[in-house]
C-alpha cells in the first residue's frame, strides 16, 4: 500500500511538474513582436519603458551604454518625433534555467529628410529577456546596429 501511495505521489509531482508552464522561444519571441506592437500603437519611448527591466541596458551605436536608472523618460524622450521603428524577431535561446533568454532580428527605421522623401535606415538587434515574478518578460539589454537594405545583401 505504501509503494503504491509513494508511486502515486512521485506520478503526481512529475506530472505536475510537467504540466507548469514552461517558458519557450516562441514565447519570447512573441513578447519581442509585442513590443514592438506597442512601439506601433503609442510611441517607440513609450514601448521601450514600458518593456524595460529596472536594470535594463541600452547599447546604441556611436553612444555610451546606459544603464538602469539611465533608462529613464530623459533619456528615451530624446527619441526623435516622425521616426518609426520597427523590428521582427527572427530567432532566440532561452536558458536552461528558463528566466533569462534573448531575440534577435532585423529592425528598419523611417523618416523623412528635408524634402519630404522617405529615409529608411536598416539594421540587426539583440535583446536579452529577463523573465519577471509576475511572469512577463522584460528586456534587460538592447543594441544593435546598422546593416545594409536587404535587397542589398
């Protein structure tokens, strides 16, 4: 009777286990296209604070890092008006332990110059994710840099 309630347990606890919600690369890759929703449906400053962790890192070409507290309204409220980002994750890994992962993918910006002419500057990111305690993910570092359009690959 004992061996039968211990295996019954054990049977329990593993499918339990099982059964928890398991962080995937899928799901990380849809809270990057989430993100970028919002950057689409508000403002990119909005959607870059709303996503960032408390001790986000931001990397941007020709400029120092910025760090948590640096990652602020100031700082992102120099975010340019009329420019429009937009990113697409094409890939991720997520770590063993399931609360830290990372995205990356291609990114366009467009703006208009002088004339009036459409800008569009292209380029490749990387994100690392931190899974949070109420569950969502929150990016804790950010950069990229410029590539090439891609029909010029």
């Amino acid at each position: 009777m004992f061996k039968t309630l211990f295996l019954s347990a054990a049977l329990a606890l593993s499918f339990g286990g099982a059964a928890m919600a398991q962080a995937t690369v899928e799901d990380l890759m849809q809270a990057d296209r989430d993100f970028n929703q919002l950057a689409h449906d508000s403002q990119v400053r909005d959607a870059f604070l709303a996503y960032a962790a408390s001790d986000a890192i931001m990397m941007n070409p020709g400029q120092h890092f910025v760090h948590g507290e640096g990652v602020t309204a100031d700082y992102l409220s120099q975010w340019p008006d009329g420019i429009d980002l937009s990113w697409e994750p094409i890939g991720g890994m997520i770590a063993a332990s399931g609360d830290l992962g990372f995205t990356y993918g291609t990114y366009v910006s467009r703006s208009t110059d002088e004339e009036g002419a459409e800008v569009a500057n292209y380029g490749k990111y990387v994100t690392v994710w931190a899974l949070q305690d109420d569950g969502s993910w929150k990016w804790a570092f950010d950069g990229g840099n410029p590539s090439p359009a891609p029909d010029a690959e």
